[in-house]
C-alpha cells in the first residue's frame, strides 16, 4: 500500500469517487468531509498522511484556514498539501494546485509526485 492520503472534500460523491481511485492506484485513503474534520483526524492519524488533497470551498471550515494552519504547525508543516479547487486564489499556499475540473492523470502525478 501506497500513502496515506487524507482527502478532504465535502462534495460526498466526489469524495468517494476520488478515494477509490486513489485505493485502485494502491493508496491507503482516509476521507474527511470538511477542514474542522480533516484536523481532527490530523491529529489521531498514526503514522501522519504523506500528503492532504484539498478542497477550497467547503462549509464548516474551509481550505484556506486548514492550509493556513497547517503551515504554521510544525509537526504538520511538512505534509505536502495538494489543492483541488476550480480557484486558483492562494495557491502560493499549497505545494500544488490541481484545477477542477480535475482530470485523473493530473491528480494522480500529483499524488505520486508528493508522495515519493
């Protein structure tokens, strides 16, 4: 198994349709429905995500404050985080930016790049 990843999208037919993909390629995935959500798992995670795919937009608590905490934790500082978002708007956070409509073959070079 490759990974793990933590997804986090709140769009829940995104979100499974990703993290199967994600497992076909052998990741091992944990999914999380918003920022509030993904943080918490953060911190329960053993051993921590090789990386975060992120979505921007999302209720609860949104992709710009996760990144923005995440930065500024040293312990989780060093999780690539990857953005999945149809805006581009602070990008200079993440480590990469995957535009939606998200094509497959993007994601997952992306996945496979931050994971190495």
């Amino acid at each position: 198994m490759k990974g793990p990843i933590l997804l986090v999208d709140d769009d829940d037919a995104l979100r499974e349709t990703l993290q199967k993909i994600l497992e076909k390629e052998g990741y091992l995935v944990a999914s999380a429905s918003n920022g509030r959500e993904a943080l918490f798992m953060l911190e329960r995670l053993h051993p921590r995500p090789a990386a975060i795919v992120l979505d921007m937009m999302m209720p609860v608590m949104n992709g710009w404050e996760v990144l923005r905490r995440l930065k500024h934790d040293r312990e989780l500082s060093s999780i690539p985080a990857l953005v999945v978002s149809a805006s581009c708007e602070h990008a200079a956070l993440a480590d990469r930016v995957v535009e939606k409509p998200i094509h497959i073959d993007t994601l997952l070079h992306a996945v496979e790049e931050a994971t190495r």
